[in-house]
C-alpha cells in the first residue's frame, strides 16, 4: 500500500462511498442490513475523520497557505458529519428517522469528499513534493492505529476541533 497520504484518503473515500451505495442497495425493509451498513459507515467516518482532522489538515494548514479555506471549511463540514453521526449511533434502525437522517449524512460526505478530491486534494499534491506526502501518510498510519471506531462525546469532539483550529 502507498503511504502517499492523498492515496490513503482517496481508498478511505472510495471504501465509504463503497458502503453508501450498500445502504442504498438494501432497500425498503431491510432493517438490520441497513443497521448494520450504517454502524461500518460510522466506524468508517469516525476513524477517516479523526486522521484527517488531527493529521492532515493541520499539517497541510502549515505547508499550504493556499488551502487555508478549504479545510476551515473542511472542519465544518466534519463537524456536521460528526453531529449526524453520533445521532445515528443512537438511533434504532427501525426509527422513523434512520434512513432519512443517513441519507443526509451521504449526501453531506460525499459533497465533503467531491471538493476535497477535485478542489483542494490538487493544490495540495502540487504543493507538497513526494516525500513529504508519504512522510506525512505514515503520519496518518500510525493516527489510523489509535483512532477511535466510535464517536466521541459532543464537547470532546468540540474541544478537539476548537484546539485544532486555533
């Protein structure tokens, strides 16, 4: 596997999107299929958003003045994402509420993940040589490790991204 760091997101994102479009295949009464798609899309956007907030995007933020907006915008769209989230988490799937609040949640990712890929993702490659994208992928190897699989507490998530941006 690459350790170029943009290599590793883009696998991240196609296998998120991989199981967005599983949930989207189950269909209409396919309760505890759909409930077990969306608890590895949590596990998924927990960890994928975790090594992008406390690796990536710091680390970018330094080297690439150009992307600045792009990943303060970036950490808001996380933050939605990690609202909707911890919402999913702890809603039965045969709520009234779990296919519409997924879908919302699919289709603010993959808005997330289209401007990263072809906005930002570019500026970045441009900017960074290779050696510093693979250092800074190893970076995101070991984060992967430690990550959590699960969302973290609203006002852990906030410090977190409060300490990050500032």
């Amino acid at each position: 596997m690459s350790t170029d760091a943009i290599v590793i997101l883009k696998q991240d994102h196609k296998d998120i999107k991989k199981l967005f479009r599983e949930f989207r295949a189950a269909g209409e009464g396919a309760t505890k299929k759909k409930g077990d798609i969306v608890n590895k899309i949590i596990e998924a956007l927990t960890v994928h958003t975790y090594i992008e907030n406390e690796g990536m995007y710091p680390d970018v933020r330094k080297r690439v003045p150009d992307v600045e907006d792009d990943i303060l915008e970036s950490y808001e769209e996380h933050h939605v994402a990690d609202v909707l989230v911890m919402e999913l988490a702890a809603l039965s799937p045969d709520s009234e509420r779990f296919d519409a609040k997924t879908t919302v949640l699919i289709e603010n990712v993959e808005h997330h993940i289209d401007e990263e890929e072809s906005e930002w993702f570019p500026k970045v490659r441009e900017a960074l040589g290779r050696k510093e994208l693979q250092e800074l992928g190893e970076h995101l190897l070991e984060l992967k490790k430690k990550a959590p699989r699960s969302p973290a507490q609203p006002s852990a998530l906030k410090k977190t991204i409060d300490a990050v941006i500032k």
